[in-house]
C-alpha cells in the first residue's frame, strides 16, 4: 500500500494562501574530493532537499567568510512521517534561515522510495541571527560526535552538516536525550532547537 502523509494536502493549501516562502540562496562552488558524512544523509536527507533545489552541502563550497548549518533529527524509523531540516546561513551581510519539511514513502508497485519536500513557514517570526549565535554557543560546529557503545532505536537522532567556506563536517548522535554523558547532554540541547523549530512548522 502507497503511503502518503495526509499533511501533505494541508502543507500544500496552507503554503499557498500565505505565500511560498522565500528560499535562502547561497553562493554555492562545486567542491571537489569525497567527505566522510553518516549514511542517511545520502540515502534521505539530499534526495529531499534537492526537490526545493538545495544541493547536497559535500558537494559545494562557500566563498571565505559565509557559513551554513544544516541540523535535523533525520526521517526515523518511519519512512511516511515528516521531519525538519533546519538551516542557517551566516554571510558577511547577515544570517538567513529556513526549514524544509521532508519525508518519503515506498511505492506499493515498484518498491521504490519516494522523497517530497516543502519550505515550510514558521508560525511565528525568527529571528535568525539570535538562534545561529545560539547553536554557536551550544557548539554545534565543533561536537565531537560521542562514541556510545548502545544505540536506541527511533528515539530522535540529532544530525548536522556544517560547511564553512571550503569546510566540511558531519556528525551524527544517536538519541541524545537518552544519553547520561557530557557529550550527549550538549548533543541534546542542540536537538533541542531542531525540536523548537518543529513545533514552529509543524502546523505548516
């Protein structure tokens, strides 16, 4: 049976009377050489966010002196339920944010996986800026992805990409807000913005 999220009808009528967000451009390079990044970012995350026309952040560059976060809690262990990308762009003349609300589903005929994606509106302003300084001080450029020796399934992941110029990281945490260490606890604030920005989008 095609799954298909019954928000997706709702996404649609509501982005359409307030107006389709405006995408943040950023002035993507192509970069060149492989970057070591968690599976799921290949498998679900790019194909979403190249439908509303985002590459993939391994595969570009910025000029010196802009910087992007990409954070996320990833699809889950349910493929049909929807998910925020949220990201941050900090440039020499400011910083601009989005969410992109992602999720996929199997086709019953062809097996094969189906990604969709919407820029999502915030139900209420943000401001920007405020919440990049906030990740600053949070570290979510410089977590040191914790080794835990359990991993807790569907229990809310925490995935971020940074590219900063010609820089690339990735990371992924496996339910912070299970774990008990010091790297896990700064991995759950961070998940804790994601989470924010979801109950601002969630309403679509």
């Amino acid at each position: 049976m095609q799954h298909k999220p019954i928000s997706f009808a709702l996404l649609t009528a509501l982005t359409a009377c307030a107006g389709q967000p405006r995408p943040v451009i950023a002035p993507y390079a192509v970069a060149s050489g492989a970057r070591p990044r968690p599976v799921v970012l290949e498998r679900a995350i790019d194909p979403c966010l190249r439908i509303v026309g985002l590459a993939s952040l391994a595969e570009v560059e910025l000029p010196q002196g802009y910087r992007e976060l990409r954070l996320t809690g990833g699809p889950g262990m349910i493929l049909g339920e929807d998910y925020p990308v949220v990201r941050v762009l900090a440039s020499p003349q400011g910083v601009q944010g989005e969410v992109v609300r992602c999720w996929g589903y199997v086709d019953s005929t062809t097996h094969e996986i189906h990604h969709r994606a919407l820029r999502a509106r915030p139900s209420r302003p943000v401001n920007w800026a405020r919440l990049f300084a906030h990740l600053d001080s949070l570290g979510a450029s410089t977590l040191q992805s914790p080794k835990h020796q359990t991993v807790v399934f569907d229990a809310g992941d925490l995935i971020v990409e940074i590219r900063d110029g010609a820089r690339y990281r990735a990371y992924e945490v496996n339910a912070p807000t299970w774990r008990a260490d010091s790297l896990g606890r700064q991995a759950a604030r961070i998940k804790a913005v994601v989470d924010s920005m979801n109950r601002l989008t969630r309403g679509y």
